[in-house]
C-alpha cells in the first residue's frame, strides 16, 4: 500500500468548497467533518490526513514538508512566495484584491499610508505603479483603516464587496483575481509523484 498522504486544508470559508471539490472528485470522506473541532482527521479508507490550518498558514505546514500537498488562496501564495509548487487552479473561492477607501478621495501626497493584511502585495502594487507609499500591517477588519483616520486607502480581498459598502468605502483600484490553487512540497512532489498526480487528475475533472 502507498505511504499516507497528508493535506492542508485552510479551515473557514474556503474549507466547505474545497472539501465538497474532493467529495465530487470521488474522495471517500465523511460528510459531517466540518461540524467537528478537530483540527486533524484520518482517513484510513483512503489512506489520507488532513490537517486543518489557518489559510495563511497552509503553505507554512506545506513548505516545511510535514503537509504534501494542501489547498492555499493565490492571494496568500502571492503574499508569501514559498517554495512550494503551484499544481492546479480549482477555481473556487474566487474573488479578487483591490484597493479601496473613502468616496472621491486623493491619496495624501507625501507618503500616503495604506493599510493591509498582504504587505508584500500592496508594497509591490504600489512599487510598480510609481507610488511610495507607508504600509501598515493589520490583521483583520482592515475596513476600519480609512474610516478612523488610520490610511488613505486599504489593500484587500473583496468577495461579495459586501464589507466594502457597508463601511463607505469604495474600490479604486482591481489588483489581482484570486482563486484558490493545490500547491504541493517539491520533494513529496518527486517522492510521492504517482499519488499526487492522480489527485491532480481526479481533481482536474471536477474544476469548473
Ligand atoms: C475578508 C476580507 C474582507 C471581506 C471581503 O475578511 O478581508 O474584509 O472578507 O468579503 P466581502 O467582499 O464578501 O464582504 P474576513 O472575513 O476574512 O475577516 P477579517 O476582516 O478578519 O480578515
């Protein structure tokens, strides 16, 4: 029998699609585990574990080698930039980042501040266009920033754009799609290839 695989999986809103894509895929897996607390459950049947990590930290456990492969957000994937490699788009929990603040209004000149929980991102956006720009890293309900004084203007997912309008604030400027990728660890990429390779095509087939 083939050694056990493990799989990150990012626990919250992205978990229910992911898990529902490897049950389409013809995954044998219980249908009741999101209800659960556990944060690592075997699958003896299909000799697979997952373990269930923060999203931002899914290509933490993947780099370092003690996930396989896992199931990370393109936007955490851009912010990081780990070794990891970037097996398959399963287009799923799509959306996108911007940037956004209050209606009609120019950033400060000298400076202008911005607020994000992807530093590298917006570094990089606002690098390229020309602008030098203060980031301040926050890590969650960014929305806040503008509205308190905090930053001309936030860097951050929009889904729905839900959060952004019922804050005031509008979006200024479309910076990536983001969809959610099956990345894998280069060395369980070569040692594990066969089984990895066929999840990739059970899973290629239930991409829509
Ligand atoms: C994310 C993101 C936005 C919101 C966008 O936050 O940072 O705040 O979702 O979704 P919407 O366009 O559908 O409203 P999350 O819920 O992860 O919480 P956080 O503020 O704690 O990061």
């Amino acid at each position: 029998m083939s050694s056990e695989l493990t799989i990150a999986m990012p626990k919250g809103r992205i978990f229910e699609e992911a898990y529902q894509m490897l049950i389409e895929a013809g995954f044998k897996l219980p249908e009741e585990v999101e209800m659960s607390r556990k944060l690592m459950i075997e699958i003896p049947e299909e000799n697979i574990r997952f373990i269930l990590a923060k999203p931002m930290d899914v290509p933490v456990y993947v780099e370092h080698g003690v996930a396989d492969i896992g199931i990370a957000g393109k936007d955490v994937l851009m912010e990081q930039q780990r070794n990891v490699h970037e097996l398959l788009d399963l287009k799923i929990s799509k959306c996108h980042i911007a940037s956004a603040g209050l209606p009609n209004t120019e950033m400060d000149e000298i400076a202008p501040r911005i607020a994000t929980k992807y530093p590298n991102i917006a570094m990089n956006y606002y690098k390229g266009i020309g602008e030098q720009v203060e980031i301040i890293e926050l890590n969650g309900s960014v929305e806040l920033a503008p509205m308190i004084g905090l930053a001309d203007r936030i860097v951050d997912i929009v889904s729905t754009g839900r959060t952004l309008k019922e804050n005031g604030l509008v979006e200024y400027e479309h910076i990536a799609d983001v969809s959610s990728r099956l990345i894998a660890n280069p060395v369980s990429y070569r040692m594990k290839n066969e089984r990895i390779q066929e999840i990739v095509s059970r899973l290629k087939k239930v991409v829509k």
